[in-house]
C-alpha cells in the first residue's frame, strides 16, 4: 500500500500493477501494451475520514473479487480530475459556494417548472439559462464513467477554503451501495487540496519514470510495445499534466460571474413563486 502525503484531510493513493501482471491489450496473436495500459493499477482518495472509490465488501462478495479500490488504468483518473483544474482554480462567488449542498436539487425542480413549455421555449429555457447556470459546476466535476457505479466527483475553492464533493446513486440487487462512502462533502483549506495533487503528480510521475524504464528493458515475447514511443509520450505526458497542475496556483479562466449571478437569482425567484 502506497500514501501519498500524510495530511489529516486529503491523501491520494495509488499501486502501480507489476510488470507482469499488468493488462494486455488486444487478442492472441495480436497483443499490445502501451503508456496508457502501463498505468493500469489501484486508486483510492482517503478524504475526511472516507475513502473514494473503496468497494464495499457487499460489492465485493458480490463481484467476486478480493480487490479493494478502483482497479483501472489510473491515468484516466488523472486525465479528468487534472482536466478540471483550470476552473477549480478560480473562486466561485461565496453565494454559490454556500449554495452547493443544494444547488443540484434545485437545478433539478427548476428544470421541472419549464417540462411542459412549448418546445420553442422550453429550448430557449434550457439552453439560454439552465445550460448556462449549470456550466460552472460542470467544469469543476468530472465522472467516473469508465467505473460500474462510479462516483460524479466535483471540487469548489471560494477564496482559500475548498469544498469536495461526491456522489453515487449505483445500487446492488440486495440495495447495498458498491461504495463505502458513496456520497459525502467535505470542506479544508485550498492549499492542502493543491499541496496533496502536487506530491501525487510527483509520485505518480516518478513511478511511471520507472515504469517506463523496466518496460523498455523488459522482453515482451509476442506483445507488440513501440519502446520509442513510450519513452517519448512519458515525457509528453508529464508536460501536459505539469500544466493542468500550474492551473491550481493561477488560472487564465476568468468566468462571468454576474451573468451567473443575474440567472440564480431568477432561479430562486421562480422557485419561491
């Protein structure tokens, strides 16, 4: 088991699988590996005293399997989370930020309002207010799609507090959650948030750097690997993520607040008619 970073309110974790035992990719005869499929290994997120993307042991009794943590390709992890960056960077207005634990309930009634709009309206309603107030809290979340029951995960700073949010609503036959935390909130200082994904970058970074290495020595007997490519789409890789990770410290996102403000209003007024 690997930690990255003991802090009391965020770690990342992460184990990259062994060499031999990572996933091929393709049917005999025709097999391959490559960066992405070299990341394939165990994530979790210990946060507030839970753990997303824990299985729970309902979920693992039910699947068969004595894994634990999310089991995947971690680098699909970091392609949405890191995606997210260059909005969680900037503060939303404390009004919405005060907001968060309800603003999803709300979008939803507020959408019910305008169901039985003639379509003219109902598309100028949707597209013009709801898509646009919805934006802003889109751009700071990302899903879990490739995961059966994934959690929608989503980060908020407001000045230099940061709340992190999560949620899955995926049941078992028996009604137990596939999760052990399968929704929680929790607020901490932004820094912390910033200092936690710079050490997991670094970590995660120098782990694939070894990677790599054993993976271009290494004899693949049959398995097709282009060991140039490898080499040079790491160091592609570390640059791109080195960038969504700058966008945590300073941000050329400049969202347009008012305008967002102007339309949570008129969602309010319109809820409390």
């Amino acid at each position: 088991m690997r930690k990255i970073l003991e802090m009391n309110h965020i770690k990342f974790n992460f184990k990259l699988q062994d060499l031999n035992h990572v996933m091929l990719w393709g049917e005999e005869p025709h097999r391959h590996i490559h960066w992405f499929g070299l990341t394939d290994g165990l994530l979790w997120i210990d946060v507030g005293g839970q753990t997303i993307y824990e299985y729970s042991d309902a979920a693992r009794k039910y699947f068969g399997t004595d894994i634990r943590y999310n089991d995947y390709q971690i680098v699909r992890f970091l392609e949405d989370f890191f995606g997210t960056f260059r909005y969680v960077g900037e503060a939303i207005p404390e009004e919405l930020y005060s907001d968060l634990d309800e603003f999803g309930d709300k979008m939803h009634v507020w959408k019910a309002l305008h169901d039985d709009d003639e379509d003219e309206q109902f598309d100028e309603f949707y597209f013009d207010q709801y898509c646009e107030l919805n934006q802003w809290h889109a751009d700071r979340s990302f899903d879990s799609g490739h995961l059966v029951g994934g959690p929608y995960i989503s980060c908020f700073r407001c000045g230099e507090k940061l709340k992190i949010m999560w949620e899955s609503n995926y049941l078992l036959e028996d009604g137990n959650s596939i999760w052990t935390s399968p929704k929680g909130s929790y607020e901490m200082p932004y820094e912390e948030l910033v200092a936690a994904v710079a050490a997991f970058w670094g970590d995660f970074a120098e782990a694939m750097d070894k990677q790599v290495k054993a993976a271009v020595e290494k004899e693949w007997d049959g398995v097709e690997l282009d060991k140039k490519r490898l080499i040079e789409e790491n160091e592609e890789r570390k640059q791109r993520f080195l960038q969504d990770l700058s966008y945590l410290k300073g941000t050329p996102i400049k969202t347009d607040w008012e305008k967002i403000s102007d339309l949570y209003a008129k969602m309010e007024q319109e809820l409390a008619k």
